[in-house]
C-alpha cells in the first residue's frame, strides 16, 4: 500500500486542494470526538459474533526467529506510546516494501547531521539480518522513495526537488546479496505544482514512470507517463499524457499485468476546478468538508505506457478519499479504498474492495464494521501459491487488523489485530510471512511474522458484473514533453 505506500497520507494532501484536505483531517478526529449523530450499522464478519464486536482471538502470528528484528536508524530512547503515533522530527519514515530474492526491501527516510537521506533496506526473509544502501540526499518535504521489484530486477525512484520542479531520480539496484551495485538513470521533471504523486513499474523490457500534474493553463490535473530501460535508467522516452482530455485526475497508482499495466487513480467531477495554493480566509465548513465528488477510476496501458481502451469507474460513491492497488493471482487488479460520509466531520467505517479481471468484469463487496479506524486500507499480494494475499488497515485502540484474502478477493477470516502485530504496520507479504514495521523511539524495526488465517474463505457476496465506461470525452492525439536530460 500500499503505499499503502506510501498513501499514509491522502491524495489530496499531494495536489492543489492540499489546504482543505489538511484542514478537513484534522477537523475530522474533533468532530468525532464531539459526537456524531449517526453510524453505519456494523456488519458481522464470518467468525464474529454477534453485534460484529469481536472477542479476544487467539494469537495467529509466530516470529520464524525469535527477538529477530532490523533496526533502520540508530537506537534511541522510547518514547510515550501515545507520541508514537505522531510524526515526531528526525524519525525514520518507512516508506514502500516489497518481497525481492530471498527476503525483502523497504525505503525509508532519515535523518543525518540535519540532513534528510534515502535510504534502502535490505532485509532477510525472518527480518534477522541486512544491510542499509544509501540512496543519497533529498530536499524538501518529500515523501519516501517508490520501488518495483519483478522477476529478480529492482527500480527505485526517489523524490527530490531541483531549481524549478520536483524530479524522480530513476535507479536500478542489483547484486543487493554481495555488494550492491546502484545504476543511476534519468532525472525526470514530474511538474511544479505542490504534487509529488507519482508511480513505477516494470514490464519484460522496459519500465514505466507515471505522475500527476496541475498546469494552470488547463486547469485540472492530468496523468503522464514515460518509460525506462531496466538496465540503463538514463534511457528514457518523452512524456506521454495518459489521461482523457478534459478529464481532473489525480494520484496514480501502477502495477504491472500481463502484455502492459494496470494505473488506477482519483478523478474528480467535471466544473469543479480545485486552484492550487492555500484556502481562502473566507471558505465556511460545509466547503472544507466537501471536496467535490470523486471516485476511483481505473484503465489498462501497454507495455509503452500508452492508455489502452477507456477508463473503467470502479468506485460507485462519490467520495473517494484514499485507495490502494494490487496485482490479483489471476492479473486482475484489486482496489480497495475508503470514502468519507456526506455529513460533516463523520468518517464511514467502511472498505470497499473490488476485483477487475482482463475483461473488465467487477466484483465488489464492502466491509461495514465499527472497529475500522482511520487510515489507508494496505493490500498486499501474497507472491505464493499457497495465500492470494491479504487486507490490512488501522482499527480502533491504535491496533493494525488484517485478514487473508481468497482468490476471489473473499476475506477469509473476519478483521481482528494480533499481539505480535500490535499496531505495526504491514509492508509486504510472501505468503504467510508478513513484514512489519514499527516505531522504535526515533528509528523504525523490521520484523517477520509468520501468520495463518483464523477461518476457511467465505464466498464474494455480489455477482461479477461489466464496468462502465467512463462517459465519453473528447479524444485527443497523444502529447510528447522533451525527456529530461
């Protein structure tokens, strides 16, 4: 989760409506606090009971090597359970995760001599060893660095900016066993509006970079994309725009599938343009609280990062808020996303979850139950025969919950934490082993945990059904931007 990598912070946080969004989060927790006059009825997982409360579970989770733990950051004193949750100056910001060779990789940020550094860790598959790879320094406020890992090649893009704009610094990481060895490519410019939202994949021959960008003359957000050679970073085609012409989208999402890629992202309704900068003094409380209607979309590329075909709308609300993407076992994608309520500072707790196969064909099903708290829903492929993945996010209490998904993108098990979880978030997934992260003072420890699911798999509820297109917008031919030198 991804990003939920990293989508801990939301969409909206990266783009023009970046104040509102700020000021809306954190007016959300007061108002809850003050009462909400209403909330979704909870809907009782398979194996809770009644009421959908759950009871103490027995522990799911072993660690595969006992007090085996990695440490990005140097040992510090810990701090009050209650400021780990807080993002405390000069801590370590974990970033993506992903399984690679024989364990796992983790980008992070940290801080040295006032400096902040990416950084790339290498961790063994129980979390007991592993070495740090510096990925150099960064400026600015920017998120942690993107990685795509497939068939033994790794790609990283760290966020940085120059004079003029944000850039992404491609490299291609190897040898991460014996020593590593770091190829550094292209810098290209991903636009010089507040937004960093951008994504990496890589397919059988090249790789392909995706980004937003707000551009004044056009007055909505736009997609675009470029490939890379996986060997050789520094070769890169001219940006492309991806996104339908006249279409407001935002934070992208891509993942690799059969003959090309799937990239899912925000679109906003038409006629509610979002200028960039700070709120006005004067906007009142029902326009923090309504960002306009959204949704979740979703359309194929090919192996060049060339839109194949129209968008699907796979969210059928209009208040998207945050949404993670991930391969299916079969090369369908899995969305999951959350949306808020249409009341003022009432948050649902609700997920949705959708499955789109080659075909176009969605599944969806929703999960309604009081313990889901705030936060970005995480899924994570299993990368096994043996487990299709799993679904993670932040319950109530400050603990992370998360269940086993079927093939069908059913929930084996109801939501429920696990001690040796905590509230740790969940990386990455190689079948039964997850890797967890979790605040250690001002460092961040990686930890395995082997996991099994409390419960047999329970069937999708909604029958599959086609996606719709998105309505018909005018076409337009393909634009070209200079690559970057």
């Amino acid at each position: 989760m991804v990003d939920a990598e990293a989508q801990q912070r939301a969409p909206g946080r990266e783009r023009r409506g970046q104040g509102l969004l700020a000021i809306l989060l954190v007016a959300l927790p007061v108002a809850w606090t003050l009462g909400c006059k209403s909330k979704p009825a909870p809907v009782t997982d398979a194996g809770a009971p009644e009421g959908g409360v759950a009871l103490p579970a027995a522990p799911r989770c072993v660690e595969p090597s006992r007090g085996a733990a990695f440490l990005i950051g140097q040992p510090s004193p810990e701090v009050d359970a209650g400021e780990q949750a807080l993002d405390l100056p000069f801590a370590i910001e974990v970033g993506r995760a992903a399984p690679h060779g024989e364990g796992f990789v983790v980008t992070a940020l940290r801080s040295v001599a006032g400096q902040t550094r990416a950084v790339l860790a290498s961790v063994t598959a129980d979390a007991a060893g592993g070495r740090l790879i510096e990925l150099g320094r960064v400026h600015g406020d920017v998120d942690p660095p993107r990685l795509s890992a497939r068939d033994g090649r790794l790609v990283v893009g760290v966020v940085d900016h120059d004079a003029t704009s944000t850039i992404v610094r491609l490299a291609s990481v190897s040898q991460l066993v014996a020593e590593p060895q770091i190829t550094w490519g292209a810098l290209p410019r991903i636009g010089n509006d507040e937004s960093q939202a951008f994504d990496l994949g890589l397919g059988a021959t090249r790789g392909v970079l995706v980004w937003d960008e707000f551009r004044k003359e056009d007055g909505h957000g736009t997609l675009w994309s470029l490939t890379f050679g996986l060997d050789d970073p520094g070769s890169v085609t001219p940006a492309r725009l991806v996104s339908v012409k006249g279409a407001d989208t935002e934070a992208p999402r891509l993942i690799s599938r059969d003959g090309g890629y799937w990239l899912a992202y925000v679109a906003h309704a038409r006629g509610e343009r979002r200028q960039g900068g700070k709120p006005s003094p004067d906007i009142d409380l029902e326009s923090l609280v309504e960002l306009g209607e959204r949704w979740v979309e979703l359309m194929r590329l090919d192996e060049s990062g060339v839109r194949v075909g129209e968008p699907l709308r796979v969210s059928r609300g209009g208040h998207a808020l945050v949404f993670d993407l991930a391969p299916g076992p079969d090369g369908s994608a899995w969305i999951a996303w959350r949306e808020d309520a249409t009341s003022p500072g009432v948050e649902r707790r609700a997920i949705w979850l959708a499955s789109v196969d080659a075909a176009g064909q969605i599944q969806q099903r929703v999960i309604e139950d009081d313990r889901v708290g705030a936060g970005v829903p995480r899924l994570l492929p299993a990368a096994s025969a043996g487990r299709a993945g799993w679904l993670a996010l932040a319950t109530v209490g400050d603990r992370t919950s998360f269940a086993a998904l079927g093939a069908d993108l059913s929930l084996g098990e109801p939501l429920l934490p696990d001690p040796l979880v905590g509230a740790g978030e969940i990386l990455a997934a190689r079948g039964d082993r997850l890797l967890i992260a979790s605040p250690r003072g001002l460092s961040a420890e990686l930890g395995a945990r082997d996991c099994k699911p409390a419960a047999a798999a329970a069937p999708l509820a909604p029958s599959a059904e086609p996606g719709p297109p998105v309505e018909q917008r005018e076409q337009e031919e393909p634009q070209l931007l200079p690559a970057a030198p």
